[in-house]
C-alpha cells in the first residue's frame, strides 16, 4: 500500500458511565485536538470512541501524554455520491469482492460525503474499490 | 543482620518459659487492678490461678474491636493519662474511631521491634528511607519514622500524597528503602514512568516495606520486576502498637518478636484453637503493652503459624501473609470471597493493570459481583472483539478463583481510585438496603 491511501483514526477507550466522554472531550479541547468526525461504539461499561482528527499523529502523542488509551488505527476513506443508493455503492464492492466491514461511519465532508470503513483486508478492499472506478481519499483530501 | 540476637535468636524452651511469665503476670495484673477484664474473665469463669502453663491461655475470653469502640475514648486504658505520652486513632471506616494509647515504655516496645524488623530486611544506617505512610492519627508513619531512626538510618518523612514531588526526592537524594502501602507504589511506578523516571536506571531505590493493605506474591512479584527492588510485607495493628513486623530477608512469613506476642491462631466461627499450618483467625496477646493491654484480642485477619526455625536463625514464630479479614469476607451466593481472591485473579490477566473496584448488590434475590479492573493502555485494542474477549478471559479466571460468576467491567487506565491508607475496594450495596 502507498503512504496516504489509508486515514489514520483515534481509537479511544472511554468508560461507559455519566461525564466519561465530556472528560476526554476536555483532554481532546486542551490538547487543541480538531475532530472531523467520530462514533462511538459501547459495549457492557466501556466505549470505543472512533474519530478523524486534523493531524492525527500529534493528537496520538498528547493523549498519551495525558494517559489516555488511545490507538492509532487505519481505515479507508471513500467519496459517494450524496444520494440514493450511495452507500449501497461501496458496500456492494466490497461485499462481492467477500471483504467484511467491521465498521464503518460517514463525514459530510467539505466535497461531498465521505464514508470510512474499517475493514479486515485493507489491501483487498482497495483493490476492489478502484477496480470498481470509486476514489479513494487521502488524509489531504478530507 | 540481627538488631537483638539474644532475643530473636533465644532457644525455644526460653521462648516459651519467658512467655509464659509475661503472661501470667499480665493476667494478674489485669484482674486485680481493671475493672473491665476482671469482669471479662469472672464473666468467663477464669481465675488468674486456672493459668498454669501457656496452653491455659485457651481459657481466656476473646477481646474485640467492639470492646475498643464500646469503652471508647480511654475507658479500657489502665495507666493514668499523665503516663501517656501519645495518641493515635484507627483509620476504621465503620462506626465510632477506636483510640489507642502509649506510655513511654510501650513506645519503647514498638520502636524495638521495628528496629528488629527493618534490619531483617536489611535496612541499616547507611540506607535512606523514605516513609511514605501517612504521618499523624495513622500509626504507620510515626511508626516507621522511629523504628527507621532507631536503626541510624536516614529517615525522609515524605507522607502521602505529592507523588511527583516524593519522585524527585527519591531520585535527588538517593533514596534506597521506602515504606507505603503496595498500591501506592505501583502508583508511584506508574507516575514515575509519566515523568520519565525509571527505578531501575534512575533511583537507588532496593527495599520496599509494604503493608497496610492486603496484597499477593503476584503483586510483590510485579512489584519487584517493574521496580528492580525487594519487596517485604510488614504487618500489625493499632491495636498492638501499629505496624510491628515484617518478613525476614527469607520472605517466608512474618516474624512476630514472641517477647511482645503470644500468636494464636482460630476457628472463627468456634473459637477453638488451631495448629500450626492450619489456616484461621489470628488472636494476639501483647505481653508487653502497658497502656492499653490485649489479652486475646481477635484481629479478624485470616492466616497461619509457620512451623520450625526459619532460615534466617531466628526463632520467633513466623505467620503467613495475611490472606483475608474474616470481616472483609464478602459471602456472595453462599460463597466466602476475599478481595484479595479477586486481585490474585486479575493479576493473571496481563491486559490489566491490577487496580480494581468490587461492587456486591442485590437484583431480586440475586447476589451479583462486579469487578471494575483498568485496562492497561499498551494492551487497549480498537477492536471490540479484543476488548470483548478480555473480559471474557478474566471473567474465566475469576470464576476460577472464586467458584461464583463475576461480571468484570472493564474501565480506563487512572479512572479507579489509588489507596493511600486503609481504603476499601469493596462496596458491598446489599448492606444498604
């Protein structure tokens, strides 16, 4: 894979309880981190708190300055078309080409939608994508 | 090292003669000049005159905690107040404080007997230690201060709290021993890792007593590899004087001094004595307290009396670490739980970091245990798949350990709270309600 065709995501553990994600929101505004866009994922007393910040390696470096459990985490970034049927689009790709989303999550963007999906087969996946004529979106790019 | 050879190293037969006519004479003395443990024993049906060898020390009533609260301030002391010359207060978080008090002679007494200890461990004048017990009603760090100035070492009164500051002292002034408790260590490892300070390269840090808490040989060990130290348990009371005594440099078994201690080890629920080896509750009578005598007193700590002479030559009687309080059992589902159970389970359990938090509550007429465990940051994974089976994995452990289900919640690195003193990991909700 070439530098840039994949996005770097926080991933954040947080626990599951009142004032836990104000807590990290206030590490993320202290620590001058911008985010584009985020999701949480929860499970019994935790959370995941997924999310594209402006200069991801930088924002990594803060909250482990201030012992946050935090992991750098690749995902695909990829513009659809802002209308019916535009996540069909990629989800059909990559369902025929047997690629399984973990998850996945949408940006407005600046350019148009943008959807991020975290997949088991990084490389297949981008195979797939461009074989199908879809773009695949580099950090510069959001 | 030996601070006393004589007496640590004093033949068995003397051990026992010697004893026996400390308590014999404490006995007597009681009877005749407190009105609260003549009625103790008159109630029991004892005379000073049934106490004719050391094993008739079975035939005395127990003392509890209650009599210390119910007799509270100084009811129980049998010195007049103008022969005491210090206070301190028991850190108990149930009902009223219990109040102990020191003439000079038992001052004396405890101070010995740390003296006693922290040579065991191997503290001497050249050494600098760092007391990191709370200073003031706390016994623990007036105690360590002047059992460490005894030895001639040099004694940096450093308290709780402050951490980052207590770091730079450590590292500044060439700190090789520290007293606290386990938990606040692992907490300082922790902070000292945030600063860049490593213990091994940047501290001269070599001996750790530890105590006033429980805590496992998983956690000594994870202690003494993150920190390149040895680490000695030390155990006592307010009750008896405060922390009194530790293990040797063996750690196998905490020595008891048996010129201040007479060991008993019991059946909680009959109170019948125990044999060596076996496993019980410790009763104590202290043969040399003036101010505030124990004559049987029940600790509710739960473990056992090691048998035969220690490797290290002395022969005072060794106890095992502490596995429990006989009233910090928690009974969930009929089933006996310690805390300390629950922390010897996490700690094979690598993904955590080993601070935890027990909830116990109701929900119907189901008891149910949650553990809150923090997970370590290097081990946290964006996949909740991980994290999931995490859990999972611990919550096999800790079934394991415990024989009951336990719902493990796994939390943030930091988020649990750290114990500087005598702190309760255990919130049991069912009490509430």
């Amino acid at each position: 894979m070439k530098d840039g065709e994949l996005i770097t995501q926080l991933s954040i553990f947080v626990n599951n309880e009142p004032g836990s994600l104000a807590s990290i929101a206030l590490v993320l505004k202290e620590c001058d981190i911008n985010l584009k866009a985020f999701n949480i994922a929860e499970s019994a007393g935790f959370g995941v708190l997924r999310a594209i910040a402006d200069d991801p390696r930088k924002a990594c470096a803060s909250l482990r300055g201030r012992s946050i459990a935090v992991k750098p985490t690749k995902v695909i970034a990829v513009h659809v078309e802002d209308q019916p049927g535009g996540l069909f689009g990629i989800a059909r790709i990559l369902g025929e080409a047997k690629i399984n989303i973990e998850y996945a999550y949408a940006y407005a963007g600046k350019k148009g939608p943008v959807i991020f999906v975290r997949v088991d087969e990084p490389e297949a996946a981008l195979a797939a994508i461009r074989a199908a004529g879809m773009k695949v979106l580099g950090e510069k790019d959001l | 090292m030996y601070w006393n050879p004589e007496v640590e190293c004093a033949p068995r037969e003397e051990i026992e003669r010697r004893q026996f006519e400390s308590l014999r004479g404490l006995v007597a003395n009681l009877y005749d000049n407190n009105p609260f443990y003549r009625g103790k024993m008159d109630g029991h049906g004892v005379k000073p005159g049934d106490i004719r060898c050391l094993e008739d020390i079975s035939k005395l009533p127990f003392m509890y905690k209650d009599d210390l609260r119910d007799n509270y301030p100084t009811k129980l002391f049998t010195v007049p107040t103008t022969d005491i010359v210090r206070y301190h207060v028991s850190s108990g978080t149930t009902g009223k404080p219990t109040l102990v008090g020191y003439t000079r002679e038992d001052l004396e007494y405890w101070t010995e007997s740390l003296a006693r200890a922290l040579t065991s461990v191997g503290i001497t004048d050249e050494d600098t230690i760092q007391v990191s017990y709370g200073y003031g009603l706390f016994t623990g760090g007036l105690g360590l201060h002047y059992g460490a100035e005894r030895v001639g070492a040099s004694v940096l009164p450093s308290s709780t709290g402050s951490t980052e500051r207590q770091l730079e002292l450590m590292v500044d002034l060439g700190v090789t021993a520290i007293a606290c408790t386990p938990s606040y260590l692992i907490h300082m490892i922790e902070v000292a890792g945030k600063m860049g300070i490593d213990f091994r390269r940047d501290t001269k840090l070599r001996i750790a007593v530890l105590g006033a808490e429980p805590w496992t040989d998983a956690m000594r060990k994870i202690i003494e590899e993150s920190a390149g130290i040895r680490a000695y348990d030390i155990f006592g009371t307010s009750e008896m004087a405060g922390p009194m005594f530790t293990e040797c440099g063996e750690q196998d078994g905490i020595h008891l001094s048996w010129d201040m201690v007479y060991p008993e080890i019991i059946d909680p629920e009959t109170g019948e004595v125990l044999g060596p080896g076996e496993e019980g509750e410790l009763v104590v009578t202290m043969l040399k307290k003036e101010a505030l005598p124990m004559v049987r007193f029940r600790l509710r700590d739960v473990t056992a009396i090691i048998e035969g002479p220690c490797k290290c030559g002395r022969t005072s009687p060794r106890i095992r670490r502490i596995t429990g309080r006989t009233d910090d059992m928690l009974i969930v589902r009929g089933i006996n739980v310690f805390p300390s159970q629950v922390e010897h389970a996490l700690l094979q359990v690598p993904e955590l970091t080993g601070h935890y938090q027990i909830t116990v509550d109701r929900i119907g007429a189901l008891d149910v245990m949650k553990v809150e465990a923090e997970i370590d940051p290097d081990a946290f994974s964006d996949k909740m798949e991980d994290l999931m089976s995490i859990k999972k994995r611990a919550e096999g452990i800790m079934k394991k350990y415990l024989n009951i289900g336990v719902r493990i919640e796994l939390r943030e690195h930091g988020s649990l709270p750290r114990y500087e003193g005598k702190g309760s990991r255990v919130k049991d909700m069912r009490s509430m309600k």
